[in-house]
C-alpha cells in the first residue's frame, strides 16, 4: 500500500494528520469549511481512527430526515466546540476556520485551526428554498462575535502506541460548549465523583427530548440527551471510555486543565426515534458547560486521549 501521509485542504476545511507507514496505524482528522448541502454543524470536529477501528466519529446517515436537524448533524453530537449567542439561531451553516499552523517532527505532528462563527440574514422576501436555515443561500452572512481554536497533536508511541492532545478555546457568546461522545459504551473514572439528576442535560425539569423548554435554540441536541450525571469540580482527572462490542477496546481521556466555573456533565446518547433501548448504539457522552463573565472571557479545555487495545501506552499525564 502507498502512504498517504498527511493531507491538508484548507480550501475546501479538511485536514487530516495521519501516522507513518502504510497503511496508517492512526488517522485524526478535523473539519472546519463553510461547505453547504447535506452539511452537518461540525465546525471544528474532530474524528479519530486508529488500529483499524473507528474511536472518535459522528453518526452518520441520519435514522431518519425527521430527525437529522436536531440530532445527526447537530453540534451536539459531535467532537467540537459551540457557544450559543443570544437571539441568533445558527442552523447548519456555522461558520468557517482556517489553519494558523502545521508542524511535523519525530513523530508528533500538529494542527492548529481557528474558527468564527457566523450567521445568515435573510432578504425580505426569499423563496421557500432560501427560508431553510440549512441552505440559506439568499443569505447576507455576520459574524456573530465568536471564535474557537483547537490545537491538536498526533504522537507516535512505541510499540504502535498513539496519543491525541486536543486543546479547546471558546470566546465569545453567552454559553460555551464541549461535548464529546467517545466510545459506544460505558464511560468510567476513578476520579470522578458523579451525582445523577434528573432531566435532560439543558433542564433537570424537562424529559428525554423536551424541545420547549431550551435556554436557546441551539440546544435541541442536548435536550435528548439523559440519565444525567454532575461532577464535581476538578481541573484534571483520568477516565476511560470501554467499548460495548469489543471490551479490550479502550479510548482514555485525560483532562488537564480547565478554567473555573466549569460544569462537567455525563449523559446517556442513543437515537431520537423509539426508546433508548431500542437504539442500535449507546454513547455515554461528556459535556462542559460554561458560562462566561463577558463576551471577551475564553473558556480552555485541554485534554489528552489514548485509544488503545489492551494495555495502555501512558502511564502518566499533567497539565503545563
């Protein structure tokens, strides 16, 4: 097989950093074009493959067209960032990025990409097909005064080992967002002291999929989001996600640092159309939640993750 190496179009918004060798033992991949039509509101996802298997993905074909604006495409449901602004609604146009640096050496390899978010306004009279918040294509486009930046690093360990650093930024907005669904199956961490509330992760008052009762709109991924757990406040711990299909199958997930007065929140993510048990997959999803003193604030989460079969490369991992 010929080595592919890593490609980076930053034209279209793709970049994908990949091992060496041939085939690749690890690709990690982030999205970050302006790109409409059959578009998901993945700005700045984030995707990971590695010995062969998917660790980091988004879901796919949607279940249904009924249900692919509020949870297949939605940011929610994806290895991002988000940070909603008050009286925009976004849709699945939700910005452009652009690469600042790619550095490679000895093995590690380094992205890094920002981001803003921006939002359509329409003309006084457009069609039917312009009025879909997915197209929008009659559309006089604003920033909306929010911007991302993730760092991302793919190291080469031995013995075929692979390590992800992934460092967020959020500025900007009324509410910054993290989410990130991991492995289908169950999420442990001796760390963690968990809490569980009732509700959806927006509201302890509503129920799986309440849509009317959302702080904003850009929300209605979260609210089908269940079995909610808080924890408590710390800036760095260790945990692990564990596959349902193959149990020696592992991603870790490091978090080393971040700032203040942010909540951290696991909940139950399975398909919107029949019952959580009559889904196909079940992701134990983590969530950060902040809410910024003022719109110039940034909000940091910086984690390191090891997708891993068996054993794991690292044996420690701290925060600068």
């Amino acid at each position: 097989q010929r080595a592919i190496g890593t490609t980076i179009h930053d034209g279209v918004g793709i970049a994908i950093l990949r091992t060496e060798g041939a085939p690749e033992s690890a690709a990690l991949g982030i999205s970050y074009g302006d790109t409409t039509g059959h578009r998901h509101m993945d700005l700045l996802d984030v995707q990971l493959f590695a010995f062969d298997r998917p660790f980091l993905t988004d879901l796919g074909y949607p279940q249904s067209w009924a249900s692919v604006a509020r949870w297949e495409a939605h940011w929610a449901t994806h290895n991002t960032v988000w940070s909603t602004v008050p009286n925009i609604e976004v849709g699945r146009l939700s910005g452009r990025g652009r690469l600042i640096r790619c550095l490679s050496f000895n093995g590690i390899q380094i992205l890094e990409i920002e981001a803003r978010r921006w939002h359509g306004e329409l003309d006084e009279s457009p069609t039917d097909l312009d009025s879909r918040p997915d197209v929008m294509s009659n559309a006089r486009w604003r920033q909306s005064g929010v911007n991302f930046r993730r760092l991302l690093a793919l190291i080469e360990k031995e013995e075929k080992g692979v390590v992800v650093v992934d460092l967020s930024r959020i500025q900007g907005g009324s509410e910054h967002w993290r989410t990130c669904r991991g492995l289908n199956g169950s999420f442990n961490s001796d760390d963690i002291k968990w809490t569980g509330r009732p509700g959806n992760v927006v509201n302890e008052g509503s129920g799986r999929g309440d849509e009317e009762n959302l702080g904003h709109p850009d929300q209605a991924g979260l609210s089908w989001m269940d079995n909610v757990r808080t924890a408590e406040p710390r800036s760095h711990w260790d945990g692990s996600w564990q596959s349902s299909r193959e149990k020696e199958v592992h991603l870790d997930v490091h978090q080393t640092r971040i700032s203040e007065s942010t909540d951290l929140m696991s909940a139950r993510a399975t398909a919107t159309m029949g019952t959580p048990e009559e889904s196909s997959y079940c992701y134990q999803t983590l969530v950060w939640r902040r809410t910024p003193d003022n719109e110039q604030e940034t909000s940091a989460i910086d984690l390191v993750m090891e997708p891993r079969i068996g054993a794991p490369v690292l044996s420690d991992v701290s925060g600068l």
